[in-house]
C-alpha cells in the first residue's frame, strides 16, 4: 500500500514539474516582437513579398520553391534596404493546428550585408494543404519587428 502511494506521489510530483516547465518555456513559442506590423496580403506562394518598415526601410521576403511544399527543403531570403540589421529569423506557425516551434535563423551573406538567407522545411499535414504564418523577425538593435505573412502549403 504505502510503495502504491509513493508511486501515485512520485507520478504526480513529476507532471506539476513538467507542467511548470512547459509553463516557463511556452513564451519562446510565441514570437515577442517591440512592433508588430500588419499582416500583408501578398502571396508567398506566387512571389517575393515587400514591405515597408516603420523606418522608412524595406523588407523583401522569398520562399522557394513555390507554390510552397510540405516536407522539402525550403529556401528562405529576407533582403532589408534602407537600416542596419542585426539578425533575421522566421518564425512558421500554423494557423489552425499547432506544428511546434519552428524558427530559423537566417545568416547574412557574405557578398551582400543586406541580404539574409537560410533553409527550413514544413511538417506535412494529414489533411492535404495547410495554412502558415510566416512570421519574419528582424532584429534592427532598436527594436525587433514582427512582419507576418500567409500562405497556403500542399504534400
């Protein structure tokens, strides 16, 4: 009896600390940004995306190959004119299931300062197509600004 009831305990102390955990790690989940801009309608799927930044500066933002694909690799660029930029993630999230945290990093180029580039892939989904935020995040040292995008992935 009493070796049953260490185990119910033992059991119950260790899902209140994982439940902490998750508690204490969920924020990295979600994209915290000083500005976020609006979500822009231009499709992913046919083009590269431009966008103007609060400072006058612009964010063009390409995925290849398109239309976008489900679980092959993905070519990501962010090109930023007009600002200094320290770094540039992508934060992919889907829109009506969670996928888990997928962020890259997009490294500098070497032979352009302005462009950023890096290789993801999407999980595929069990239903066919599925709709993604592709949220990029551009660390200019002032601010991190969240500029999100739409699109639609296929299998």
């Amino acid at each position: 009896m009493t070796k049953n009831l260490l185990l119910d305990a033992a059991i119950l102390l260790a899902l209140a600390i994982l439940g902490v955990i998750g508690y204490k790690l969920a924020p990295l989940l979600s994209p915290k940004a000083d500005i976020e801009l609006p979500l822009s309608h231009c499709n992913l799927n046919r083009q590269s995306c431009v966008t103007s930044l609060p400072d006058g500066a612009q964010l063009e933002f390409a995925i290849e190959p398109r239309p976008v694909p489900s679980l092959k690799p993905l070519q990501l660029q962010a090109t930023v004119t007009g600002s200094e930029v320290r770094s540039v993630e992508v934060d992919f999230a889907g829109t009506e299931m969670k996928m888990g945290y997928n962020r890259p990093q997009l490294a500098r180029e070497p032979s352009n300062r302005q462009r950023f580039a890096g290789v993801a892939s999407l999980p595929v989904c069990i239903t066919g197509s599925m709709e993604w935020d592709a949220t990029v995040l551009v660390d200019t040292g002032k601010a991190l600004l969240a500029v999100p995008f739409r699109f639609q992935s296929s299998n």
